[in-house]
C-alpha cells in the first residue's frame, strides 16, 4: 500500500497547485483535498494492523514523536525563512501553536494555516496518536461484525452533523472550520482502526483490487461532478466523510493483496514504493515550494501554469532528499536511542488476540499523514 500513499500526496499536491498559482484547475482538482482523508484513514489501519502488545505506551508515543515531529520542525523553520523573507514580521505564538501541533483545535484559519499550512493535519495525527493506545483495547474486544457497525455508525454521524450545520448555518463557513478540527476528522481514523482490527480477526474481503479501485474513483469523480454545480469548497469535511467507503474499500482490497501475495499491480512497482516512501516528505514540502514560486510573481496563465509544474517537479526530488538524508536516519536514531535504553514503562493493556504483528516496517513507513 505505500505506492498508493504517493498518489494520495499528489492529490493534495494538485489541489495546492490550483490553489496557490492556477485556480482556473480547480474545478478539475477540488477533490484533490480528500488525499488527507486517505492518508488518516491509512494511519488508523496501519497503527491496528502493526499494533504489538508488547510495546508499551510511552514506547509508542515516543515512535509517533520520531516519526512526524523533527521534519515537521525542519520545515517548520524553512517556513520561517519564508515568513521573514516575504513578510518581514513573525508571530511567535503562532509558532509555538504549530510546532507544538495543536493549532488544528484553534479555529482561527490564521492560527491553523500559520507557517507551514499544511502541517495542521499533523495536529490531527497527534490527537488520534494520544487516544489510540485507549481506542484500540476497546475495539479490539469487537469481533467483525460489531467493528464494521461501528465504523458505520463513525461515518453516518459524521455525514450527518457536518449536513446538518450546512443546512442550519448555510451562511457561516461550517466547512472550513471542521475541516482542520481534530475530534471531527477522528471518524476517518476510527473507521481505518476497525477495518484493519477486522482483518487481523480474520474478516477477507470479497472482491478485488478492480473493485476497490472503482470504489475510490468512482466516490472522488462523483464529488468532483457536484462540486462544479454546488459549493462544495466550503464543506470540506462533508466531502472528505464521503469519501471513506470508497477509500477504505481500496485500502481493503489493496492490504488483502499484500497479505495474500497477489499479481504485482502499478502502485505496487519499485518506483511507486520508493515515491510512497517519500510522500510524506512530499506532503510537508510542496506547499513551501509553490508558495516561493508565488512570490517570485508570474502573472497570466501560461507564466502560474509553468511555474506550477516547475514547482511539482522541484518538490518531488526535494521530498527525495528530505527522505533520504533528514527523515528516515533521524528516526532510525530517535528510535534506536529508546530501544538502547530498554523498557520505558509498564506493559500497556492488552490489545487483544491478533496474529503475529505486522513487520515494524510497515507501522513506520505507511503511517504517515497528510
């Protein structure tokens, strides 16, 4: 599944092109947003499916920390730079609300968005990290029928109260708030812990990687469609939230292939892995890229359409390198620096009954978030 991470990324990636530097694309890349809600429902499934007993919470949260925090500080800083050079001024408090990645509970889009703008999703992870070891005992007790009228029961709920202020408060921008808000983007989180903890209980699904991959298209072309007819792009979250059947369909088809050893598929080639590799890197350094060729000023469509793809094409080695020589060695010694040290703390609670976990491999290089 980590070559299917780097098209989630691109996704997001096209969207804050259209954004930034070409909106005449947007209505063909208004859904490009709903990459985060495949990234968060991976990292539901991923944290389920590789959970160990054995590890316990303070070990977990540590991982969680050497995983996203240290690029996120370093492009916090390359933001910065970027602030200073193009504005002149810092806001220290707004800083500190990023670098501490709570600026997503905020509300203020001034707040949320600050420095580097898409680092609020990582506000998301840490909360959906700090109540996962406490979510997945509970969920873990469920057998698979119960888990998937949970997931259900997450989905209906969170359609339902997003419509439901859409149509009381149609003046007041619901969408953007609860977009970036980290108890409302839980529900695709949850979904992602219940399918995965109803696979490692031994639930398969019955269709294939064709119907999973419809699923998802089919859900974001849909959405796409009524977003050229109504205002959609101020409902984020509303579109993200019917986004998880379809996604969590492909991401079902796709971690059965990869237990099961199916035929090699297009996401599952070497350079599709090594691009998944890199897409969180990706994800935290496109919009600092395209927001540089902004302020290097081009003007009519031609000029923003090609400094735009100039930027996708700078940003995607940078990710490389960032990867390579920052991100992975950094969290390899994080990490090794609390193994050497031995246990932390007591044993967490049981988790339940699972299979032999999954290779600690797949927990650290298909967990990330965008």
């Amino acid at each position: 599944m980590t070559g299917l991470r780097f098209i989630a990324a691109i996704l997001v990636v096209l969207y804050h092109a259209a954004v930034t530097l070409v909106p005449e694309m947007y209505p063909l890349v208004s859904m490009g947003q709903t990459g985060v809600t495949f990234f968060f429902l991976l990292s539901g499934f991923v944290l389920a499916w590789s959970m160990n007993p054995k590890t316990t919470k303070r070990q977990f949260y540590w991982r969680r920390f050497a995983r996203i925090w240290p690029l996120h500080a370093l492009t916090a800083l390359a933001a910065v730079v970027l602030v200073f050079a193009t504005q002149g001024d810092q806001s220290v408090p707004q800083l500190l609300a990023s670098l501490l990645l709570v600026q997503g509970w905020l509300g203020d889009q001034h707040w949320v968005y600050a420095y580097n703008g898409v680092s609020w999703s990582l506000s998301c992870e840490a909360f959906f990290y700090a109540v996962f070891p406490f979510l997945a005992v509970r969920l873990a007790r469920l057998e698979p029928g119960k888990l998937f009228r949970v997931g259900a029961t997450v989905f209906v709920a969170a359609v339902s109260f997003i419509a439901v202020l859409l149509a009381l408060g149609p003046g007041f921008d619901w969408g953007a708030l609860f977009y970036t808000f980290p108890a409302f983007r839980i529900a695709e989180f949850i979904v992602g812990v219940c399918l995965a903890i109803a696979m490692r209980k031994g639930w398969k699904p019955r269709f294939g990687i064709g119907v999973g991959v419809a699923a998802a298209i089919g859900s974001f072309l849909i959405l796409e469609i009524v977003d050229g007819i109504a205002p959609w792009h101020t409902a984020g979250p509303l579109a993200g939230a019917l986004c998880i059947p379809g996604y969590a369909l492909l991401i079902a088809a796709y971690a059965d292939r990869d237990r099961c050893g199916g035929r090699p598929t297009f996401a599952s080639s070497p350079a599709m892995v090594k691009l998944g590799e890199w897409s969180f890197a990706l994800y935290l350094v496109h919009e600092l890229v395209l927001r540089t060729a902004l302020e290097l000023g081009p003007e009519s469509l031609a000029e923003r359409a090609a400094f735009a793809v100039v930027g996708i094409a700078i940003s995607i080695p940078l990710a490389g390198a960032a990867y390579t020589f920052f991100e992975r060695p950094l969290e390899a010694r994080l990490r090794n620096r609390a193994s050497s040290r031995g246990p932390v703390a007591e044993p967490a609670e049981k988790t339940g009954s699972f299979a032999e976990p999954a290779p600690e491999r797949t927990l650290t290089e298909a967990s990330a978030r965008g």
